[in-house]
C-alpha cells in the first residue's frame, strides 16, 4: 500500500526490504513480514460474529481470530471507488496507527484482506477488500452516555478524562493531530481503560498541505476551525476535550450546535465573545469578513457548572482559551492539580461496566454519516454480511 521495497527481484521473498514512512520518527522503518505485500492474513481466517457500528469511514464488525481465538473488531475498509484504491483516509489512519502504541490509544493489530459482494449502482461485482483488526473494546462513551441509568461520579469522570489527556500527550508528542475527538470515538474496555479511536483524519503537524476546514464533528469544533482557520494545531483536539469534559459532567452535550454560526453563538452564550486583545489577529480570519460575532461579556463557565471546584473551573478555562496558542497543552492537563484534589480519580479497574449497554453502538449527531456517494455501498451491507459468512464456511470446508 504505502510501502517501498528494494531488490524487488530477489527471488527470496523474505529477503526483500520492506519499508513505511513513520511520523514518529520522521524516518522510514521496517514492515514485519505479517504486513508485506502478498504475505497479509485472510478475512477468512476470522469469524464474524455480529455488526457493531460505523464510524466516518468504514464498517465495524465483532469477530473471533479463529488461530487465537481472541475476538477483535474487524473495520472494513470503505472504497467510494474501487478504481480509485484506497482512499487516502484509510492509509493515513493504517500508517499511523502502526507508528504508535500507547495504552489510551486503539492498538491496530494486523491488516487483512479478502473479497466481498458489494453493490454499486446496477450491477454485482466482485471486489477486493481490506480489513484493519483492530483489539476489542466492549463499549464506546457515545452509547455509555445514551444509556447509562446514572450520570458517571465527579471521581470516574476524572479517572476518563485523565486518560484522554494521557493519549493526547502521546499523540501531540509524537507530531499528530487527531482533529475528530469525541465521545463516539472514545472505547472503553472492561479493565475500564479508554482508549482514543478512529484516526481517519489525523494528520501529523508538520504537514506542509492544508488543512481541510471542516474537520471535527461540529459540537466538538473548535473556534479557529469554525472562523476558516487553516493553520490547525494540537489545540484543536484540547478544545475537543473540553467539550467532552463537560459532556460527562453535565450528562448531556455541552455545545450541541445545529449550524456553524449556531455552535459559534453556543460557545460566545458559554464563554463570552473574543475580540483582538485575547485573541491576536482573531479579526483577520476568513468567516468574519461574512458573519458578525454577538455580544456577550460573560464567562458562564461557573454559571454552568456550579459545583465544580475552583481547580476544575481552570482547567476548563484552560481548554477553552480562545487563542490557539494559549490553550492548555496535554501534557500540562495530566498535571492539573484538579486530578489531585478530592475527590480523586479512582482506578481504571475500579470504573463501573455496563454488559447490558454493549453493542448499541450509534453515530453521534452532527457526525457525518457517509451519504451521498456511499449509499451503494451501505445498502449492500446485508449482501457483506452473507458474503462473509459464505467465505468462512468455504475456506474451513
């Protein structure tokens, strides 16, 4: 896919040199034998056991590894067009996710392939198909938030957001931007550890091409992007985080905005409006030579969380500086003294678990659900699903 290789006539496969650009280390490094051209597991070596939800860009299965028997979740790569490859989406998340390993970040395991039926426009096809195994994580906060009787505790938020951070840290110490950070893409296992999931538009920060405008799902978007800012740093994912930080305070979206212009009146109603003193060149941006910001002088941080202690009330703020360069880093979030005072965060295997909710996978609203040129293949999903077990039960016959 996105790997080079020397000698490329060496009769000897495992001789042969197979390398993929890392962006931790800025360098090329080594593939495994498992993941070389040609020398990828089958799909068939897996049995699906049932759909567990769709994130932007691609289908999530639960299926049992048949040698290690280990279940895994199996994302089906999703192909607009089958001329086109792989879109471009899928490779960054496959080689990034095989730069990095951190406990609050999904582990990729392997890459897979095999062959399924999808249908596009009026005929059948047979068309090659690639899988990412991915570990397992029984719930996603998303569904958690849905149906959970009770709110999580002030301690069991902390023990989740001290783990997000965690994760940002890694990721923003070795040069990535999630830009998608939400509560549907936050997976929690039954040990209670979080991890940060769907890399689909990631990009590393020293990218050199722009930066498209409309990333993160809408509630969790950060001011820059709303106001057409380009120049998206690691900030953009800090002030993800604080959203969703006050999500699970509050139980309930904390900017649920139908519009962009809606989600900037939501943040000024929250937060105040800026003006070029806090905020340095705020009136160069593109969106406000077509849009007047409201007036509002009031931070209703404390307004809105009452009960939120004053280390609390600063770490928010810390979030959401409206100034880019001022917000919090990651790693000065781990060190906030509000995962330090009472109560404290308690252990991730202390943190409660929910058998009854797993499963109810959804999309967040607001997240973009793979419309227009994907429906073929999203109404072909039933025909996936009975090619797949076909598969199976052909290879082991």
């Amino acid at each position: 896919m996105c790997a080079t290789r020397s000698a490329a006539r060496d009769p000897d496969p495992d001789s042969r040199e197979f390398r993929i650009f890392s962006v931790k280390r800025l360098s090329y490094f080594k593939i495994p034998p498992e993941f070389r051209e040609g020398r990828c597991r089958s799909v068939a070596e897996f049995e699906k056991l049932n759909r567990i939800g769709e994130g932007t860009y691609g289908i999530v299965y639960r299926a049992r590894d048949t040698v290690s028997k280990e279940v895994v979740a199996l994302k089906k790569v999703r192909m607009e067009n089958v001329r086109d490859g792989i879109p471009i989406s899928s490779l960054r998340e496959i080689t990034l996710l095989l730069s990095i390993k951190h406990p609050n970040v999904v582990h990729l395991r392997e890459v897979v392939v095999g062959r399924s039926l999808d249908r596009y426009v009026i005929m059948l096809q047979i068309i090659f198909s690639i899988f990412l195994v991915m570990e397992y994580c029984e719930q996603d906060m998303a569904s958690l938030l849905d149906n959970m009787p009770n709110p999580f505790t002030e301690s069991q938020v902390k023990c989740i957001m001290l783990q997000i951070f965690k994760g940002l840290r890694y990721l923003h110490e070795n040069f990535i931007i999630h830009r998608d950070l939400k509560v549907s893409n936050l997976l929690m296992n039954d040990k209670g550890l979080v991890k940060i999931a769907d890399f689909g538009l990631s990009r590393p920060t020293h990218s050199h091409n722009p930066m498209t405008p409309c990333v993160v799902t809408l509630w969790y978007r950060a001011p820059e992007i709303l106001l057409g800012d380009k120049n998206q740093t690691k900030a953009v994912d800090i002030w993800s985080a604080g959203c969703i930080m006050g999500e699970l305070l509050l139980h309930k979206p904390l900017l649920p905005g139908k519009t962009e212009v809606h989600q900037l009146e939501l943040i000024i109603d929250l937060l105040g409006t800026p003006n070029d003193q806090i905020w340095p060149n705020l009136s160069k941006l593109p969106a406000l030579e077509k849009i007047s910001l409201k007036k509002q002088p009031y931070n209703n941080l404390r307004h809105t969380f009452p009960w939120l202690s004053d280390a609390g009330l600063r770490l928010l703020n810390f979030l959401f500086m409206y100034d880019p360069s001022k917000r919090a880093r990651a790693r000065e979030c781990c060190q906030s003294s509000y995962f330090r005072e009472h109560p404290l965060p308690c252990e991730p295997d202390m943190m409660p678990s929910f058998p009854q909710h797993r499963l109810k996978r959804k999309n967040s609203p607001g997240e973009y659900d793979g419309k227009g040129a994907n429906q073929a293949q999203d109404q072909a999903s039933g025909l996936f699903d009975a090619a797949f077990d076909r598969i199976v039960k052909k290879r082991r016959a």
